[in-house]
C-alpha cells in the first residue's frame, strides 16, 4: 500500500513509460537524451531513486546489477523521429466516375 502522493508518482511514471517512443529499446532515464518527465516529476524519480537504488541490491540483486550495466554500457540512441511527417506528401489519384453510374445534370434549361 502507497501513500497517496507516492500512488500519484508511481501512476503518472508508469503513463510516461507506456508512452515511451523507445520502447523496449528504452535507455535508463538517467542517460536518456528525451525528458519525458516534468522539472518537477523529475526531481521526484531523483529522490526515489537516490533512496531506494542502494537498498534495490538486497531485495532484487540481479535487477540492480543489470540496471547498472544499462547505465554503464548502452548509450542512448538518437532521438526517433517522426516518420510520418518525413514521408513526402502522395497526392491522390484524380477520381473518375464509375461508368456504371449515370451522371446527374445539374444544368436547367
């Protein structure tokens, strides 16, 4: 059971990871070139893990260890970036009628 404002932060950090553009491929945050959390998010995520990283190696050793090693060893890729605006702009094909419809004459004479 968490306390209301550690609920807070744990919610808003598991919204921010579920949209993460990296994905599986996700660095540790601390070498991550995108700053998805807020300034003060941020400073939060700092404390916690200034409390809890030291006590991580007693309960979950090979979680810590393998932290570390993400630290230490992948960089961060580049930035992604948006694929969709880099295609360039396909203009549709010109519509024909269909020959099978007749065409309304809009012209009263």
């Amino acid at each position: 059971m968490l306390c209301p404002k550690c609920q807070a932060f744990l919610d808003y950090a598991l919204k921010r990871l579920a949209c993460c553009p990296y994905g599986e491929d996700k660095p540790v945050c601390g070498s991550c070139k995108i700053h998805c959390y807020k300034p003060a998010e941020r400073e939060t995520a700092r404390q916690v893990m200034r409390w809890a990283g030291p006590r991580l190696i007693f309960s979950h050793p090979l979680m810590a260890v393998s932290h570390v090693v993400d630290k230490l060893v992948h960089k961060a890729p580049d930035k992604p970036r948006n694929t969709a605006r880099a295609k360039p702009a396909v203009k549709p094909a010109a519509q024909t009628p269909s020959p099978s419809l007749p065409l309304k004459n809009n012209n009263k004479s």
